[in-house]
C-alpha cells in the first residue's frame, strides 16, 4: 500500500503505555487509560462532549448537541482505537485514532493503514499539562498495537496545539487555507 502523505524517515518515540496516573500541573491526580471495548466508555465520553465549549470545536468536531455527539462516535467506535483521561470518576479527556481506509481487511496489519489524530481536554483541564500525556500515552498504545503512520490536521492558527504535536515528534506534511496537515512515523 502506498503512503497518501509524507511521513518522517525517522520513528518517533518510545512512548509510554496505558494505564497510568499522573499529576497535572494543578496538583490534580489524572488517570489515563486504554478503552479496548469502547462500549465500556461511550457513555462518559458523551457525558465529556456534552460539557466541552462550542467554540473550542476545532474543524467541526466535536459536534454540538447530545443526538449529534452520539453519532459521531458510533460511526469511528467500531474500528478506533481510543484512550481517555479521567480526573475521579468523570472523563476528562479524549484522544481517538481512526483508521484512514474503507477496507475492513486492512486493519489486519495495522502497520499498513494510515491513522487520523483527534483529540481534546474539556477546558477547566486545559494548559495543565494533561494533553501532552494523553497524546503520549496515545502514541505509546498505538505503538503497543503496530500503529505505524498517524495523521493529522490542525487549524494553522491553532499554535499551542502545533507545538504540543511537534514535541512529541509531528512533521508538518503539507499545508491548505486554514489548516495544517503533520505526521509521525512511530516505532
């Protein structure tokens, strides 16, 4: 299969695996987890885009609205691979990889599909540290997975969220009129 994008020469990494639990920047004792059955999450990860800031949507995700939010995740759940970040019992934090195909029988080797980035910290959460983790242990679990090639798109004037991907080892791919497209090769 030929790659659709540039991605670095270079594996980034290692990267560290779920489960752990981590102090944020606010003193605040975070835990972060692999969701293997994401049915086990879906529930209070509704109940997090429910509470997350219309206007810290970026590229028209999260959707807005409990119906709307519900059947975004349904359409990625089956096939993604998802960690969360929860501070007690409530889910603070998302990162999601969804496979960039529409063969099934790709995701047989998952070292030979390309894999979209999404992720997002409710915002009383934010600037502590906890999405730098929650990328981490993403990258860390797709590695664990064979997750070799993982994308993603970013609004060009979103520059805390461009240095976060480029310290942990994205490249910028490309670029269009408001986003930027980056890349990471994982080994």
């Amino acid at each position: 299969m030929a790659d659709t994008r540039p991605y670095p020469d270079e594996p980034a990494g290692p990267f560290p695996s779920p489960p752990t639990t981590v102090e944020d920047r606010e003193g605040r004792s975070i835990e972060i987890t692999a969701s293997d059955d994401f049915a086990d999450t879906f529930e209070d990860v509704v109940d997090m885009y429910v509470q997350f800031d219309p206007t810290d949507r970026a590229q028209g995700i999260p959707p807005t609205g409990e119906e709307r939010i519900r059947n975004w995740l349904e359409t990625i759940a089956d096939e993604s691979v998802n960690v969360v970040t929860r501070h007690g019992q409530d889910v603070i934090g998302h990162a999601v990889l969804v496979p960039d195909t529409d063969d099934p029988s790709a995701l047989e080797d998952n070292s030979e599909v390309e894999w979209e980035l999404a992720i997002f910290v409710l915002q009383d959460y934010q600037r502590a540290g906890i999405g730098t983790k929650l990328l981490e242990h993403l990258l860390g679990h797709a590695s664990d997975i064979g997750i070799e090639r993982v994308w993603l798109t970013v609004e060009r004037w979103n520059n805390p969220a461009i240095a976060l991907y480029e310290r942990v080892g994205f490249a910028s791919t490309g670029t269009e009129s408001f986003e930027q497209e980056m890349a990471i090769r994982l080994g």
